[in-house]
C-alpha cells in the first residue's frame, strides 16, 4: 500500500509540475498543442475513477466539470486545486488507491510522458 502511495504521489507531482510549467506558456499555444486539453482530460478521468469506481456515485462529464470548477477564468489553476482536492480524497479512501492505480496509473503515466514532451516543444 505505501508503494501504491509512493507511486500516485508521483505520478500526482507530475501533473503539478506540468500544469505550473504551463503557466508560462502562451494560452493559445497550449490549447491549440493539445495540452491543455490532455490534462483537462487525465484529472476528469481520475474524477471518474474516484467518484464512480470507488466511491459509487453517480458520474457523467458534466458533474466532473462542476466539480473541477472549470468554468473558472483560469482554467489551469483549476485543474491545480481539482487536482489537489482528488489526491486529499485519495488519501481518505485508501482502499480504492489498489483500484485507481490498476485501471488508471499506467495510462496516466503514458499520457503525462506525452504531453511533457509536447510542452518541451512550444
């Protein structure tokens, strides 16, 4: 389980860094490289795996984006605090943390790796 911990605390700082990496990067630039969009998508998918996997609540995009907050003027500081609201509930419900590494970890690790490069490269 501390390995498990271990391993979502990573993976959890990359998509921190990331995202305050993007801050200094043109809006425009990203949105139009897909960035944006790609980690918009890996914390609505971790909502999912939290929400509807774990926790049993009923989910669709829409109640994800409610949450997130992401009619926010600065989507990216959203998706900082959305991220920062899923690893404090994470570490509440570390019985589902086995689950959410299984069916997300790998994928998210993958498409971190991605778009780090495609960052690099505006």
């Amino acid at each position: 389980a501390a390995n498990r911990q271990k391993r979502l605390s990573f993976v959890s700082g990359r998509r921190r860094a990331l995202l305050e990496a993007m801050r200094d990067v043109d809006f425009e630039q990203l949105r139009a490289s897909g960035v944006l969009e790609g980690v918009e998508r890996l914390v609505v998918a971790e909502h999912h795996a939290l929400f509807a996997s774990v926790l049993g609540e009923p989910w669709s995009p829409p109640v994800a984006y409610r949450w997130i907050r992401y009619e926010s003027p600065d989507p990216i500081g959203a998706l900082l605090a959305a991220g920062d609201r899923l690893d404090a509930l994470w570490r509440e419900h570390r019985v589902g943390l086995q689950e959410r590494m299984q069916l997300y970890g790998a994928a998210e690790e993958g498409e971190l790796d991605r778009l780090e490069e495609v960052l690099a490269s505006l």
